[in-house]
C-alpha cells in the first residue's frame, strides 16, 4: 500500500478516535479511546503479533463508527459494533486483523458457555450486552465457534477487551499505536 494510503487511513482513524473516543464506554467507567488503548497495551504486553494489536486498538471500531447512543444497550438496541467495525476495516487490513474483530463478540458468548466463571467476571455493562447479543452460545454454536479458524485468536482479544476497563490506568498515547497500525497497512496491496 502506498504511504499517501497508508497516511490517509491513518488519519480517518484518528479522526474517529477524535470524534467520538472521548465518550464513555458502554457504560464502562471509561472512554472508548482509553479503553482501545488499554486493550492494546494488553496485547503488546502479552507479545502479541502487530496485527493482533491493531486488532485490540481497534475491536470496538464499530463503537465509533454507528450513530447509536453511546448507551443504546440500556434502550435494547444491540448496536453490532463488530460487524460494522470489521466492514469497515476489511478494506484495508488483513484477515488477522478483521476477524478476532468481527468474532470478539462471539467470543464472548463461547467463554460465556465454557466458563461459569467467565461470566461472574463480567461487568453490568457487559452482561446487558451479553443479553443483547444473543446469550451464551449453545451447543452448535459452541461447536461452531471452535472450528472458525480465528477462534483462538478472537478469544485472546476478548481476554484484553475485559481487562481494559480500568479508570486512571496508563498508557501509551493513541500516537504509538497507530505506529502499529501504519505498520500493518504498509505491509498490505490493495
């Protein structure tokens, strides 16, 4: 991909980061972008390839892109962040970025009905949405899920998601990881 590409994508997702980030997080006690920072933060420092920190920076994109309320769960309103956020992202970045996006909310639902103690560590916020998004899987659902390709690497992503819901914690600057992001866009032909 050519760096005038590469810098124009960077930039539209800045902007988004820049029009919207600052709200609150689905009823979380943070923002969306310090949520995505967190996210990534987990996901460098669990060794994580560039493309599954691009994934975590941005696996609420969606978030950023809808014309939802920021609390349009509280309204019964599954927004489908994952979907739209993946959409609009598979135009320009590789499988091991959309995916673990679009199959993060998936994830949630499989750990929901792997784990009994998943569930206990889910916040308000998550489990409304958990409600939203269809419950716990099912049995082919579950079965389903495992044998996506992509499984594992979305169930990583969903780890980093939930721990990235903590006030005050630092990070680095969006900056850095868009570094990330130019990084993984480069590597890309259109």
């Amino acid at each position: 991909m050519s760096r005038h590409n590469v810098e124009m994508i960077v930039e539209e997702i800045r902007q988004r980061f820049t029009e919207k980030g600052n709200e609150m997080y689905a009823g979380e006690a943070i923002s969306q972008t310090e949520h995505a920072l967190q996210a990534a933060d987990a996901a460098e420092q669990a060794d994580a390839s560039p493309e599954l920190i691009v994934a975590a920076l941005l696996h609420d994109f969606g978030h950023l892109l809808h014309k939802h309320d920021e609390d349009c769960a509280t309204q019964g309103i599954d927004d489908l962040h994952e979907n739209i956020g993946a959409q609009w992202l598979i135009r320009y970045f590789p499988p091991n970025v959309t995916e673990p996006i679009r199959l993060h909310v998936a994830a949630k639902r499989y750990r929901c009905a792997t784990d009994a103690q998943y569930v206990s560590r889910l916040s308000p916020a998550s489990i409304l949405s958990l409600q939203l998004q269809g419950g716990p899987f099912n049995e082919t659902e579950r079965a389903g899920f495992e044998k996506n390709p992509w499984s594992q690497a979305a169930l990583r992503l969903r780890g980093w998601d939930e721990a990235a819901k903590i006030p005050g914690y630092e990070t680095p600057e969006l900056e850095y990881y868009l570094t990330y992001v130019s990084r993984v866009l480069e590597q890309q032909t259109l």
